[in-house]
C-alpha cells in the first residue's frame, strides 16, 4: 500500500510546475490501472505494510476515489482557461486524494479517525475557494460543523475501544462484541451525519449548490462514502446492541428517503436537487446496513460504488449545462435538446442509471437492500416502493424539464458540447454499467 501513497506523495511538486495539469490527470489514470492490477484476498487483509492494508470493500472505494480524482480534474478545465490558482487546485486534489486513500486503507481505527477527519480541510478549501457565490461561507461552515460536532464522540469512543482491548486494529474487531449504550451511539452517530441521515442531512445540499463541479463531484463520488465504509467496519462489533437499537435508523431512514424523494419535486436548482436525490439514495445503505444481514451489506457496498459514478456524472452534466449558461435554475436550463440534443443521450443514460435501470450497479445494490430490508420487516415493503417509485419521478422530472420544452427567450449564443466532456461522461457511464458483469467481486467477500 505505502508504493501508492509515495507514488501520491512525489506527484505533489509535479502540481506546482506551469503546464502540468493534464500531466498529473494522466499519472491519476495510470496509478488506477496500476492500483486495479493488485492482487488483493477476497477474505483478508492483503498488501499490508505500516498499518495500511486493503481488502475488497477498501478495494473499491480506493479506486473510485482515484478516478473520480482523475475526472475531477477533466471537470475542471475552465479554471486552467481563466488560470484561476490552478496549481493550488491540484495540489489539494492531491492532499485530498492522499487523504481518502489513506483513510481506506488504514488499518488502525485511530489512523481512520485522523485521516477521516483530515480530508475534511481540503474539500472546505474547494467549497470556499473556488465556489460561486458568497453563502459558500455559510456552507462551508456547515460542512465543518456537522462534521466535527458528530465526530468527537466518535474519538472518545475510540479511546475508550482502546483502553477497553489494548488495541484497535479492525482486523481483530470481529472477535469482540462491545454491549454498551454509548459506545454504540458515539460510535455510529459521526458516519450518520457523513453518509447523510435524515435530519442531519442540511449541509449536503447547501455544500453541492456553493461548490464548483470538482467539489460536488467529490462530495458526492467520495465523501458520502466514507460514512458507509464506517459503518461497515464499526457494526462488526456493536451486533448484540446493534439488534436493539438499529430498527431506528431504519426507520428515519427509510421515511426519510420519502421525504426527500418527495422534497426533489420541489427544486429549482439542479444541483440542489441531484443533492437531494443523493440523501435518498444514501438512505437506502443506511438501512441496508443497519439490517446487520449479509444480503444488506453486499447492497451497500455496491449501492455506494454505483451511486458515487452515477451522482458524480450527474454533478458533471448539471456544470456542463452552467457553463453555457451561467445559471442552474430549471426555468433557464430548458430545451437543450434544441441545442445538443447529443447531450440528452448522456443526460438520460445517466438519469437511468440514477433511477436504477438495468444493467447500472445502482439496479444490482436496490435489488440486493430490498431483498435485505423486505427480509428483516415486510411492512418496510411501503417505503421501498414509494422510494423507488418517486426516484424514477424526479429522475424523469429532471430529464423532461431539462431536455424539452422551449428554450429560455435570453439565450443567444450557445456551443456545443466539446470531446473532453463527452469522453468524461463516458468514463462516469461506462463502469457504472459494465461492472454488473463482475458483481461476483462484491458478492463473495464474507
């Protein structure tokens, strides 16, 4: 594991030299093949060195956030056009991904906890910095706020493992099973505010409408993620109070996710309401997770992965359409396909993917949670099908507004769209929906 963090770790001065952007986006692209070509054990901890190991859920998660890196960076070619501090903008990328990277492949809870916490800085500086209007302040307050506030307990409990064990390496968690109340709430309440749960889920949305597409991009493809890749490894030892104490978050969750699902109908904004789409999604893992069942883990590790492409394509789609028009509002965002209708391919694709149309991972996860979720209760049948239901709603909503209609009276000039974006929307689409064939990975990791 240490090869790829020095090889991070040496792109770094590669970010302050003039003309490097595409060069640095390359070596992103062939450190992921290179990461793919691991040979990783299907049922251990596999390259392990200083502490830093994966097995196949960090597997996953590690090379999406590699690629979604890369594509951040092809996202994001307006800020090399008008030269706005670009050599910055890659150097945080690089802090960022050396962040996530590392908080997937520790192996110890409290190198977790560190650098958990850490790639919280720099997607504050993307938020802050290169966002577009002035509330970027109010929501990056947000962001640090919810985050941090949720996540002290989540230390305390860690210390507490600690001096409870004498260590606190994942690995040996599964020999353990802590019953203690408030071990169980310090412990999980940080990955609910991160993944987000409802009611603790008002600095998603304000976070995606202030960032630029790379930070969306992130917070979607990454940051939600990091939530359910907490509750994976913490759930391990919190079972026996876990079957006390889980039916509540199922709950919230899963009325929430109607709730939300209902709230997309009633945006504006199209990033607010990709943002919103993604509090319903995540609410679907939360409940999957909290089933404690092997068919909802598997969901939620593949749910995860599927939604990061698909939101973070998503999250492009809706900044390709800002750049022409300078304004995400759905009353000026009308009749594109008057003027790419090319673009209305990829729009619907991944609206489809998004609504969990075969053959996306989104399809594979939602049928994997229903099975676990319809399994541990039949009345939480309801709320799943007025999820799924209203998910193809606003999905066809976003799409019709978007694509038909006639176009806003003040467009003038427009152009179209260009090789880059479409080769960055093909790179989101393509493993969504080509990965289906090698589920048999998330399926046998147990």
């Amino acid at each position: 594991m240490m090869k790829f963090l020095f090889m991070m770790i040496f792109m770094i001065p590669l970010c302050f030299k003039k003309k490097m952007f595409w060069m640095v986006q390359m070596l992103l692209f062939f450190m992921m093949f290179m990461f793919m070509n691991l040979s990783i054990s299907l049922n251990n901890f596999s390259n392990v060195g200083y502490m830093f190991g994966c097995d196949i859920i960090s597997f996953g998660l590690i090379l999406l956030s590699i690629w979604i890196c890369g594509l951040m960076l092809m996202a994001s070619e307006n800020l090399l056009k008008i030269n706005f501090y670009v050599n910055f903008f890659l150097f945080n990328i690089m802090f960022l991904l050396i962040m996530l990277y590392m908080t997937f492949s520790a192996m110890n809870l409290f190198m977790f906890y560190l650098f958990f916490e850490g790639s919280l800085i720099p997607t504050l500086m993307l938020i802050m910095g290169y966002g577009y209007q002035p509330e970027r302040i109010q929501a990056g307050l947000y962001l640090l706020f919810y985050t941090l506030f949720a996540s002290l307990p989540f230390l305390l409990g860690i210390f507490f493992i600690f001096n409870h064990m004498g260590y606190v390496i994942m690995y040996f968690f599964k020999f353990f099973n802590l019953n203690m109340y408030l071990l169980y709430f310090s412990m999980i309440m940080a990955f609910l505010v991160k993944m987000p749960m409802y009611f603790v889920h008002l600095w998603l949305p304000k976070a995606h409408v202030e960032a630029p597409v790379s930070g969306s991009m992130i917070l979607a493809g990454i940051m939600l993620k990091l939530g359910g890749y907490g509750l994976l490894r913490v759930m391990i030892f919190l079972q026996q109070i876990g079957l006390k104490f889980n039916f509540m978050w199922v709950i919230i969750s899963l009325v929430g996710g109607f709730y939300v699902s209902l709230n997309c109908f009633c945006q504006v904004d199209i990033k607010s309401l990709i943002a919103y789409s993604s509090v319903a999604h995540m609410s679907l893992v939360i409940s999957g997770i909290m089933t404690m069942s092997y068919w909802g883990y598997l969901g939620s590790y593949v749910l995860m992965i599927g939604h990061g492409l698909c939101s973070s394509g998503m999250f492009c789609l809706a900044n390709i359409n800002y750049e022409r028009l300078h304004s995400r509002s759905l009353f000026i965002n009308k009749g594109m396909m008057n003027f790419i209708p090319s673009l209305s391919l990829w729009w619907f694709l991944l609206m489809s993917s998004n609504m969990a149309a075969p053959p996306s991972l989104n399809l594979m996860g939602e049928i994997m949670l229903i099975n676990s979720l319809v399994s541990w209760c039949w009345f939480s049948m309801i709320f799943l099908m007025l999820i799924s239901f209203f998910s193809a709603g606003y999905s066809l909503y976003l799409y019709s507004y978007t694509q038909h209609g006639k176009f806003y009276s003040g467009l003038y000039s427009f152009y179209m769209g260009v090789s880059r974006e479409y080769l960055m929307l093909l790179l989101h689409w393509l493993p969504l929906n080509i990965l289906i064939m090698k589920i048999d990975y998330s399926m046998i990791w147990f």
